[in-house]
C-alpha cells in the first residue's frame, strides 16, 4: 500500500526551487569570475615585480662593475703619479667622477623603482 502513494511536489515549489537554484548558481558563477580575475591580477603583479626586482639587480651589479673598474683605474693612476700635487689632483678628479656616477646611478635606480611600483 505504501507504495502505492505518490508524492507530487507542488507546481509552485517546484518553480521556487528551480529559481533558487539558478541565483544560486548565477551568484557562484559570479564568486568564481571574481576569483579568477583577482587570481590574474595577483599573478600579473607579481610577474612584474619579478621582471622589475631582476632588473634593478641588474642595474646594481653593473654599476658595481663600472665603480669597482673606476678605484682600480684610479689605483692604477695614483701608482704612476709624479708628485703630491698630482695625486691631490688625481684624488679630486676621482671623488668629482664617482659623486656624478653615483648621482646618475641614484637616479636610474629610482626609476626601475618607479616602474616596478607602476609609477614610472
């Protein structure tokens, strides 16, 4: 006899449930989208500031370059100097060329910063 019976879910149920379960859906699709697009922007964020942080390290290590190759050159200078005047002048020459390098380098530096913060 039990089986026999027949459950029908009502008409207007039935429409209910069915539009519950579409905004239901539509609001995960939606969480979903969102997601994925924070998910790129996180993962384009960080490609560029990997791109950025390499060249600025780079940048760093030519400068390192062009300033280890100066003292050696001006080294190299001061062995061959005459006299105390001369190395006075040598001295001079020096400090005024790296002060400028080190100004030019400060200034390329902050500008792969700039860039790597989406500033420049």
């Amino acid at each position: 006899m039990a089986n026999d019976m027949k459950f029908e879910v009502p008409a207007e149920m039935r429409e209910l449930a069915e539009k519950s379960v579409a905004q239901a859906k539509q609001a995960f699709d939606g969480f979903i989208a969102a997601t994925q697009h924070a998910v790129g922007t996180a993962e384009t964020q960080v490609k560029t500031l990997q791109t950025g942080a390499k060249d600025a390290g780079g940048l760093a290590m030519k400068f390192a370059e062009r300033n280890v190759a100066a003292s050696f050159d001006f080294a190299r200078k001061l062995l061959h100097a005459r006299d105390a005047q001369e190395v006075t002048a040598l001295q001079a020459e020096y400090v005024k060329s790296q002060l400028a390098a080190l100004t030019d380098q400060a200034k390329e530096l902050s500008q792969q910063a700039a860039k790597m913060t989406g500033q420049g």
